[in-house]
C-alpha cells in the first residue's frame, strides 16, 4: 500500500515536470499566471486558493499549472514569515508605527484591519515583482 502511494507521488511530479517541459505558453503567460498564483497564494483565501487559480485560469486563458506553482510560496516554512510582514506592514499603513499590539480583545477589529491592508500590500508587490520579472526574461530572449 505504501509502494502503491509513493509510485502514485512520483507519478504526479512526473507530469508536473513534464507538463513544465512542454508550456507552449510565452514567458510573460506563464510570469502571469505564476504571479497570480502568488498573489492568491499569500492573500487569505482559507484554502479555496487553488481552486479561485484554476477558476481564473481558466476564465482569462492562463496557464494554470504555473498558476498552482506560485500558490506553493505559502508553505510550513514561509507562512509565519508573511503573516508577521502583513501585519506590520499593515500596521505601518494604518497608524504610522510599527509596534506590535497582540491579540489584546478590544484590538482584534484593530489587527485584522491592519492584517488584511498589510497583506493586499505585499500580495501586489510579490505580484508586481514577479510580473515584471517574467517581462524582462521575454525581452532579454
């Protein structure tokens, strides 16, 4: 059962790679439909995100495997890193300050307004980079 599960993942990642190998797409298709997938990726979508990038893949004609890709940059690992630079990113936004106020019970309204405009400003600005990114590969072919 377990040999059954792992060919069944090493099948998987072989598609992937394959279907990577064989993007038909240009570099600035793929650059925004990776970037979208970033954007959805790090804004709060309370796992919907994959789904909202296959929706929007398919309604613009995007490449949606690209598109899944970049929802991987939240991940175990760089999760608390984009929570904590949302919300203080938010909180410079808001108030001016960076400070950290907690999860006091009279700030909670406080810390999800600073959460949510600190996180629509980094998810813009990973969505502008890469984007741009993406461009400057096509010119430089």
């Amino acid at each position: 059962m377990k040999e059954k599960k792992e060919e069944d993942l090493k099948s998987l990642f072989k598609y992937i790679y394959l279907k990577l190998l064989r993007f038909k797409d240009s570099p600035e298709k793929i650059a925004l439909s990776f970037s979208i997938g970033v954007f959805i990726g790090i804004f709060p979508t309370f796992g919907i995100g994959g789904i909202l990038v296959i929706l929007i893949s398919y309604i613009f004609k995007l490449n949606y495997i690209a598109g899944l890709l970049g929802t991987f940059i939240m991940n175990y690992v760089t999760s608390p890193f984009f929570w904590a630079l949302s919300y203080f990113v938010g909180e410079f936004i808001v108030s001016g300050k960076l400070e950290w106020k907690g999860f006091e019970r009279s700030s909670l309204k406080g810390f999800a307004i600073s959460y949510l405009i600190g996180n629509l400003f980094v998810s813009t600005v990973f969505f502008d980079n890469l984007l741009f990114c993406g461009k400057e590969y096509d010119n430089s072919l």
